[in-house]
C-alpha cells in the first residue's frame, strides 16, 4: 500500500516503492546515456597528443628551460619525469600529466608528452604568479568536482514533494541541480582554459626558441584538452537535469481524484 499526503487541503497519494524503483533505474540509464559522448570528446585530444611524440626531445629541452625561465623554480616548482616512478598509472604512461600544488611538482612523462608540461606549468603560474582571481579559480577545482557530484545526489536520491507543497531550500536546490551542475564545473573549465594561455604564452618567449609549428600544434592540442572539460560540464549538467526530471516523473505524489 501507499501511503498519503495532505497539502493545501488536497490530498495526494505517494508512488509505490516499486515505482520509485523503477524511475531509479531509468534514471541512472539515462545519466550514463547522456555522459557516454565523453569518452569520444577525449580521442581527439589523445590523437593529437600522440601525434606529437616524434618532436618530443624539442618539448623536452624547451620544458626544462620553461621551468627557469618562467621563474618557477625560485617558487620551488620541480618537472617529475613520471616514467621514473614505480608502479603503472596514466602518467607514467603518458596519458595523463597534472600540477600538484601542495608539493608543487609537475607530473608528467617527459619521454613521451613534455608537450603537455607547458599547460602544467601554466597552472603552476595559476596558482603562484598570480591575482587573487586566478588563484581562487584554481583553488575553486576541488570544490567544483564536489559540488557537481553532489547535484547528481539531489536528482536520483532526494524526495519530491508536491508541486502546490511549501518550497524549502532543499527544494530550490533539487529543481536546479542540473543548472549548479553546470556552473560548479565553470571555474575548472576557466582555470583550464587560463593554463593553456599562459602555458602557449610562456611557450613562445625568445629564450625558450620553440619553433612556431609546434607552437601552433601546442595550441590545437590544449584547444582539444579544453573541449574535454567543457563537454564535460555540459553533458554533466544535462545528465543531472535529465535524471532529476526522471526522478520527478516517477516519485511525484499524484493527486487523488475520487470523481
């Protein structure tokens, strides 16, 4: 049996557990439907990565002197080859590189994809050599994967009310999860967008000497890493809103009509 609700004087019966069930599964389908676009927004990105390894001992020289030139290594910032390290992950395998602000390291395989270390380095300079904007960008990524996970929590597993029910903050959260989804994952697009900036800037000072084709291939290869992060944040919004509509549908209380 079902239980009821009393709102307005209107009297609304609560969705069988099975039901709500129901719109649990088709829900979470419906979010990895929508999300499943994102391994393909990667290809692009990996394609280009891989297309630059044979000019890579020019990145390499060209990181290393970055690191100077740039002035980060009076700030401490050190390039970790990550094919020296132990073990098996993206980095060592070059799949992968990132800036580690605590130990303010850049992790990467300098074999392999030192194309990607300017980027890092531009968030190095993100975090270090910069405003106070710039700096709460980056230190905003964190909370920003948080938040846009924790929206996907609100759509599949809160509990609606009726439409005519008295709204609380909660409520407000819930009918826009899918739109805080989205806004919560701006300011790591903004940060990401803002490293390959200043990563392609730094890139082209004199005394680093790197060739402008490669320059130029630099630029198509953050410009295909951003797109990543910025389909990200779209799908992931969308996959919020999707499930919470789902969920809307399947666990409304639905008004009693006796006619």
């Amino acid at each position: 049996m079902t239980s009821v609700q009393y709102y307005n004087g209107q009297e609304f019966q609560n969705r069988a557990p099975m039901t709500q069930a129901e719109g649990f599964l088709l829900a979470t389908a419906v979010s990895s439907a929508i999300l499943s676009p994102l391994a393909y927004l990667h290809k692009p990105f990996l394609n280009q990565l891989r297309k630059e390894e044979p000019n890579n001992y020019i990145y390499k020289d060209a990181l290393q002197k970055a690191v100077y030139v740039s002035g980060l290594h009076k700030e401490g910032v050190r390039v970790i080859p990550a094919q020296n390290l132990p073990g098996f992950n993206d980095y060592k395998l070059g799949y992968n590189a990132c800036f580690i602000p605590k130990s303010k390291q850049v992790l990467i395989n300098t074999d392999k994809i030192s194309v990607a270390g300017f980027h890092e380095l531009g968030h190095a300079l993100n975090a270090l050599k910069s405003k106070y904007g710039v700096k709460y960008l980056a230190k905003m990524r964190g909370p920003g994967y948080v938040l846009a996970g924790l929206m996907e929590y609100f759509a599949i597993f809160s509990r609606t009310k009726p439409k005519c029910a008295p709204r609380s903050f909660t409520d407000v959260i819930e009918d826009n999860c899918g739109k805080l989804a989205f806004f919560a994952m701006l300011p790591v697009v903004a940060e990401e967008a803002i490293a390959s900036i200043r990563g392609v800037n730094l890139a082209r000072d004199k005394k680093i000497d790197l060739p402008e084709p490669l320059i130029k291939n630099m630029k198509k290869l953050y410009a295909k890493a951003l797109a990543t992060y910025g389909g990200r944040a779209v799908l992931g919004g969308l996959a919020v809103y999707a499930s919470r509509k789902v969920m809307d549908h399947f666990t409304r209380p639905k008004p009693v009509d006796y006619n």
